[in-house]
C-alpha cells in the first residue's frame, strides 16, 4: 500500500496549530468547518473522534464545509462563466450604474490571466484540500469506535471515501490539464491525499494524473463495498448525502473524464435503471425548477442550504443567477445567460422558458458629459430561484453520460436514442441520423446541463477551443486548444510550503 500523503497548506499549518495545543472546539450539526476553529475549548480529536456522535457530529461538518466549497461564488459559477455560457449584467445603483465589468473575484481568471502569487482560486484550493484532511482524520479514528456497529462505521467510511475521492476530482479539473491530453496521462495531475497532520509532517509531489484517477477510482469502489442502505447522518434531507448511487454516478462521470467508455456506460446504465429516480417530464419540468426548498425530482445529489437554529436560510445558488421583481425595481444578481447559450435553444423548447428575459439600463457612450443608457435583454435563469442549493448530480447527466459512451463504444443508435430521450422531454426536434453525434452531445450537455458546472471541462477534455462572443468584455474573450491557460496555477502560498509541489506550465 502507499505511504499516505499529506498537502501541506495555510489551512493545515492552522490545524497544526491545534494539534500542538490539543485542543480544539467540538463540532457540532451547525458548526462552519471541522478542525478550522481557533483553540479555545478543552476537548482533543482523540475525544472528539472516540465516540459515534462525536464522528458523526465531524461527519456533518465535512458536508457542511464541502457544500460551502462548492457553493463558494468562485467554483460556483467558474466553469461556465470561462465556458461561455454567462456574461455579466449592469451595475443597479451609484456611480456606475449601467456599467459592466468583471467581478473582482474574477479579475485575473476572466481573461485568463491568472497569478500564482495572488490567485483568485487559492480560497478554493485550500478549502478543498481542508475538507480532504478533515475526511482522512475520521477514517483515522472511525475503526475503533466501540458504540458504533460495524454496518455503522461501514457506512460512515463509505460516504468520506466518496467526498475525498470527489473533492480530489473537482481538484483536478481545475488543476490538471484533460486526462487524455498525454497518451499515457504522465502529465502532472493532484497531491493526492490520504493522510493526516497527526501521521506527521510530509511533503509529496503531485500525482500523475493516471495516478490521480487510479486513486479516485480506488478510493470510490472500496466505498461501493462498504455502502449500506441507510445514511450515516439523519438530520436533513437524504438528498443531500452521498449514498451508492451517487457513488456510482460519480465514478459514471469519472470514467467518462478518463475515456473509459465501457465503465462509464456501465455505471450510467446502472443509475438510470435501478437507482428509482426518473426523468423529470416535459409537463412539469419548469415547475420542477422553480419549487422552493427543493430540488427537482430527478436529482441524485444536491447541497441542501445550511439553516440556522433559527430556521433561517443560508445563502442560495439563486445570489449568483436570480432575480426578484418588486413593485418598484428588479433585484438582480451578477450573471445571466449570453446569448451564445440561449441562441442554442429552439423556439419550442422548453429549457429555454427558464430563461426570463429583464431589460435593464445600460450605460452605451457618454455624450457632452451625459450618460446615454438603454434599456437591453439580459436573460435570468430559472433554475435557481429561492432556495436552490448545489446541483451534484442529477439523472440527465447519466443519460448523457451513456449517450457518450455509447458513441466510443460504436453504438450509435444508442447514443442518439438517449440524446432523444432528453430532446423529447425538452420538445426538442429528435435528431434525423448519426452524424456527427460527438457535436450533438455535446450541444445537449452544454443546453440541459447549463449553470451545473460542466462546460469548461466538456471543452477541455473534447479538446475544443473557449469562444465566448457575446458579452465578453475581457481582452482575452477566446482560447484555442491546446493551451495551457486551460487550468490555473497551484497558489504559490503552498509551493512556498512545500518545495516539491511542481507549478503549472505558463505560471
């Protein structure tokens, strides 16, 4: 077996820190992040994690930070906004009302430009790397827990496999050029890690990326062997945790990055017919949307919203795509719809009447010293109104998945009947023969799949240039295939902490 490998970061010299003082501040259901608190209390890991509660009570707090990770305004909109598939609306008041410029979050990964030394993701790097360490530190003590039974603990180890099997992905797609972009992945993929602060100090490299699949891929079926039929956690929905499906969704959609077209279609196969959720139909689809507090129906894995003890509600996918309409002004977020996702849509069909088109005023030239503004189209997305949480996972992603590997495995009236299956349901026209159904489904993931997160990495690992037309307002607006611009750089923070953490090309 490998020595486990540790990432060293800000965040795990902070839990260092902790150690050293053993103490650390028990988590609870409401806690913001486990082992990310200031020492103050009296209770060490070793009693926190001795007990079922207290794991589970760690546990919540994994989901927790994790939903914030994914949640968190950088990833959440990161891959379409890049993609293409969102532009930016107006100021809404002061001095630059009407005005349209990047978000400073963005600044530098807009156009591409973005630095090691002050990168605009290093809050997300670090904060996924933080939820890996809090996972390898309950699998530590989960074994030797005397009040928990064996199914128990199966199940707990289950769910923490999956999330670090998941967060070490998204980590790569951010951070690793596209699996078949070598033909043999020898490129640079993720630091892998397994390991904990209290196994000692270590200072690994980054995995190839065959390596980095080969343990996402190992990490996620011995979770598959040890899932059971009930979740570890029993506050808050079941939908909002990791359970073998979604497991198997994951490892769909991980096979499908890796080109393993058999696996994935498999895995896919799998979920679609014996997991019980079906497609959402096309007389209910919008208003399946637009429900509040919950999602829709056919999803396998949403990040429900943190609430209080109060009751209140956290904060919502619908801060970066909704809108509110009062009786004297329109409340609206950051980004929309561009017209080169929303021109892909046909007249009829119905995914494009969760677009809601707002005409907002504009700033357009400044003539003799006054502002001319007009009133332009900006489209609001319906999908996440109210209380939206994070879409993980939901079943059309799976019919996409097994349309994709069915077309490299050279089934090809298979692929095009799963396409169908979605253009059906969306009143889409079906499509009249097998040509050219790489473009096809790719065509169908970019429009059912808008605002989840998949666009840039659909590019990417097709090899396929960035083309962003309408709306852009970077210098940079476009990126031809190949390039290494297509990932980011590691903050250079952790290279400074650990020297063999090699940088990405250009940075």
């Amino acid at each position: 077996m490998l020595n486990f490998k540790l990432m060293i970061t800000k965040t795990y010299i902070r839990i260092l820190y902790n150690l050293i003082l053993i103490s650390i501040v028990t988590c609870t259901t409401s806690c913001s992040s486990f082992l990310e608190q200031e020492p103050g209390s009296q209770t060490s890991i070793t009693e926190q994690l001795a007990t079922k509660n207290g794991v589970l009570e760690a546990l919540a707090g994994v989901y927790k930070t994790l939903e914030a990770s994914v949640k968190n305004p950088l990833f959440a909109v990161y891959s379409d906004l890049q993609g293409g598939n969102l532009k930016f609306t107006p100021a809404s008041t002061g001095n630059t009302l009407g005005t349209i410029s990047t978000p400073s979050i963005f600044e530098n990964i807009y156009g591409f430009e973005d630095q090691a030394i002050e990168s605009n993701f290093e809050s997300i790097y670090d904060g996924f790397y933080a939820v890996i360490n809090q996972t390898n530190l309950i699998l530590e003590y989960v074994d030797a827990l005397s009040d928990a039974s064996a199914s128990e603990k199966n199940q707990i180890k289950a769910e923490v496999l999956t999330v670090r099997a998941y967060c070490h992905f998204l980590l790569s797609n951010v951070y690793s050029q596209p699996y078949n972009v070598t033909s043999d992945a020898s490129h640079l993929g993720v630091v892998y890690n397994r390991g904990t602060l209290t196994n000692g100090i270590t200072y690994p490299a980054r995995e190839t990326a065959f390596n980095t699949y080969k343990f996402i891929i190992e990490d996620i079926n011995t979770a598959l062997d040890l899932y059971t039929t009930n979740n570890a956690l029993s506050v808050g929905p079941g939908y909002s945790y990791f359970n073998s499906y979604v497991a198997k969704a994951l490892l769909a959609r991980v096979y499908l990055y890796k080109n393993d077209w058999e696996n994935a279609f498999n895995l896919a196969d799998d979920v679609i017919k014996n997991s019980g959720v079906v497609l959402m139909t096309k007389e209910n689809y919008i208003s399946q949307w637009e429900q509040p507090d919950l999602p829709v129906s056919e999803i396998l894995l949403e990040f429900s919203i943190p609430k209080g003890d109060d009751g209140g509600i956290g904060s919502s996918m619908s801060q970066y795509f909704g809108y509110v309409l009062t009786t004297s002004e329109v409340i609206y977020s950051r980004y929309v719809g561009s017209n080169d996702l929303i021109s892909l849509y046909e007249t009829n069909d119905v995914r494009r009447n969760l677009f809601t088109q707002i005409d907002l005023p504009t700033f357009i030239r400044e003539d003799n010293g006054v502002k001319i503004f007009e009133n332009l189209p900006y489209f609001f997305n319906r999908k996440f109104k109210d209380n939206a949480g994070y879409v993980a996972f939901r079943l059309s992603e799976m019919y996409l998945i097994r349309a994709e590997a069915s077309l490299g495995l050279n089934q090809l009236d298979a692929a095009k009947n799963d396409i169908d299956a979605l253009r059906e349901r969306a009143n889409a026209s079906l499509l009249l023969n097998t040509i050219n159904l790489e473009d096809a489904i790719l065509l169908e993931r970019r429009k059912e799949l808008s605002f989840e997160g998949h666009l840039l990495f659909d590019l990417v690992r097709h090899k396929k240039s960035i083309i962003r037309n309408d709306g852009c307002i970077s210098n940079s607006c476009n990126l031809s295939y190949p390039s290494p611009k297509f990932i980011l750089p590691i903050p250079q923070d952790n290279i400074n902490l650990n020297a063999n953490i090699k940088q990405n090309e250009s940075y």
